[in-house]
C-alpha cells in the first residue's frame, strides 16, 4: 500500500520553486555591477569609480572581527579588512596583501612577514610592524 501524499504538498513544492526563482533573480539584481567596462574612459580609468553591492538576508553580529562569528560579519570582514596575505581567486594560492612578501624558517616554526611601504590607517598614521603584531597578540587572546 501506498502512502498517501499530503493533499497541500503539490501547493507546497510549487511554493518552494517559485522562492527559489525569486531568489535567484534577487540575487542577480543584487551582485549586477553598477557599472560595466564600456564605461571606461579610453585611457582605461573610468569616469566614475565602480561600485559593488551586496547584501545579505540576515544581519552580522558584529563589525568587530574579535568579536563576530557568523558567515554572514566574516563576509563583511573580508570584505572591508585588509590582511596580510589574500588567496588568488583562480588558483587559491597565498597573494600578498598588507604582507609584499614572507619567508618561513626551515622548522616552519617562524614566519617573518613584510609590510608594505606606504600602508596607512584611516586617520592617515603609517601601518607598523608593531600594529600587526598587536592584532595578531590581540586575537590570540580571544581565540
């Protein structure tokens, strides 16, 4: 004997697809660049700088990243933070970020990072060795 499908569910699936369709286009909408190339001046620079907007369905728990946890305030972070080293987005592998370049020592134990020349804060106070290592301390305790 069969088991008899719930009489709304054919109701329900539909409901579901038609969601998932208008996420989809919400989501295309969302992630369209402001801007495209044909914009661009022949110089190459465009006229107007181009602009990235994204948003998410639920709130971050914290622009802080000592605090944040969620999938959600760690998209924000990479977003807006620099690090030190980023990942290529085709191969994955390690890139320079705020680091121009780093060694490791022959045990692995440590590695010496080198900072850009000319990184500067918001306020404008040049970036220091001594900021990344206090970061990095800092996160440390809160691991």
């Amino acid at each position: 004997m069969r088991p008899r499908s719930h009489p709304a569910a054919p109701r329900v699936a539909w409901a579901i697809l038609v969601a998932a369709v208008a996420v989809a286009f919400g989501a295309a909408l969302v992630f369209t660049p402001a801007s495209s190339a044909t914009d661009a001046t022949p110089g190459g620079a465009a006229e107007e700088p181009v602009v990235l907007h994204t948003g998410w369905i639920e709130d971050g728990d914290s622009l802080n990243p000592f605090l944040g946890y969620t999938g959600v305030s760690y998209h924000i972070f990479f977003l807006n933070y620099d690090r030190l080293v980023r990942y290529d987005a085709d191969t994955m592998e390690p890139v320079p970020g705020i680091a121009e370049s780093w060694d490791v020592s022959d045990d692995g134990k440590t590695w010496t990072f080198h900072i850009r020349e000319g990184v500067k804060w918001q306020d404008g106070e040049d970036l220091t060795a001594r900021d990344v290592a206090f970061t990095y301390n800092l996160s440390l305790i809160h691991i």
